[in-house]
C-alpha cells in the first residue's frame, strides 16, 4: 500500500487553498458560532481542520472535519490554516463526513460541574457565557449546582433518588405534525406539575417529559396507542 505523504501530519494551508465539502451535513447556530470566534480570536488556538487533496481542483483542499472553524479563520482575517491532510476516496469522506462531528462521548456530571466552577470563580458568568455552549444563567446554575446551593440538588425524581440535571441529553427526530403534538403534550404536563418559579425552559420540559413518562409508567393508566389516536407505523 502506497504511504500517504501528508498522514497524520499538520500543515499550513492557505485559507484560499481550502474547499468547503458540498454534502457537509453540520450547522451552527449563529450564537455558538460567535462564541467560536471569540475562543480562537482570545486564545488563537483551535483544533486543526481535517483536509483531503481536492480531486476536481489540483492544489486545493477540501475540508472534511472544521467548516466552523475556517469560516472563523476567514471572519477573523487568517491567512492560513491548520490542518491534517489525509488522502481519502469519496467513500471514506463520506463517512467521516457523518461520523467526525456526531461521535462523542457525554460529560460526567460531577467534573463538568467542577470545571465549570473553576473557571467561574477566575472569570464571571456573563463573560464565560460568551466563550462555553452555555448561557449565563445556565452557568450561574450549574456553579450553584457545584456547591450544593441549587434546588436542582435537592430535586427528587420520584423514587427517593437524586436528581441529576443536565446528566443525560435526550436525542431524537419528530416530523412537523409530532411536534406540534409534542408541544401541547408538555405545554399541559407543565401546567399540572410545575410552579411558576421554576428557573428554565430546559428545566420545565425536563420536568414535564418526565411527569408525561411516569402517567404511561403506571400499568392503570396506560392505554394502547390506538386509543389515542397515535400512528406509530
């Protein structure tokens, strides 16, 4: 097997020279794309992009992992670009491209909440919400959270354990008409259970999924799909 020259290898790319992938399947929001930029723009450190050789355009590159990060390269008025070339076939990219930015692990609570207290006592919530994926309330929680202040601590989940917010994101896909059953289904589940003084969105719908889960837990309330009109096919 041929050695591939650039395996594993950082280089320096000119911005121009780079390509964006037609088919890159990832987007950003307009806010974490913002924190993105004051991150590289404070530090001037980012995890190198990962490249191949442009196959249509010889002495270009198309990126396959780091769209983000070289359009905040480019925002920033960067010349170049680290990167990692690999040479890859189209089938392989393709899998990277569905892979690279979905796989991953989940935060352990307890050091997600130790980190974060750390860097809020070097730094305020309002300035760290500009750099972290997490709002400035949601910081101020999580911290209070970190020193046993928060309610969040105390809150049960209905079988004498702990409560662990944040602990386990919840993923899935809902067509239009899911949604919107999905919207008046918690919009009611959080007028029967929670108060007005609860702290967050996330937080109501956290609590109001789970009083949803516990009514069909309940072998007297379940009632078969069909009887509620639900299509499942």
């Amino acid at each position: 097997m041929q050695e591939a020259r650039f395996e594993n290898r950082v280089s320096r790319i000119a911005i121009d020279k780079l390509v964006a992938h037609p088919d890159n399947p990832n987007r950003m929001s307009k806010a974490n794309f913002a924190k993105l930029v004051r991150n590289i723009e404070r530090t001037g450190r980012y995890e190198p992009l990962v490249v191949r050789p442009s196959l249509q355009s010889p002495g270009f590159f198309q990126i396959i992992n780091g769209h983000h990060r070289w359009q905040a390269l480019k925002k920033l008025g960067c010349k170049t670009a680290d990167a990692v070339v690999w040479d890859i076939d189209d089938e392989q990219a393709d899998i990277l491209l569905a892979t690279l930015n979905r796989l991953g692990g989940s935060d352990v609570l307890e050091k997600k909440l130790a980190l974060l207290k750390r860097l809020n006592i070097r730094m305020e919530a309002g300035n760290l919400a500009k750099l972290l994926p997490q709002t400035a309330k949601q910081i101020e929680r999580l911290t209070a959270l970190a020193s046993g202040r928060s309610s969040l601590a105390a809150r049960g989940t209905g079988d004498g354990k702990q409560a662990t917010a944040f602990a386990n994101p919840l993923v899935f896909f809902v067509n239009d008409k899911q949604q919107k059953i999905i919207d008046n289904a918690l919009s009611l589940a959080r007028s029967q259970c929670i108060g007005k003084n609860e702290e967050t969105k996330a937080t109501k719908n956290a609590v109001a999924l789970t009083y949803i889960a516990q009514y069909f837990s309940s072998s007297t309330n379940c009632r078969p799909a069909k009887d509620l009109g639900l299509h499942l096919e």
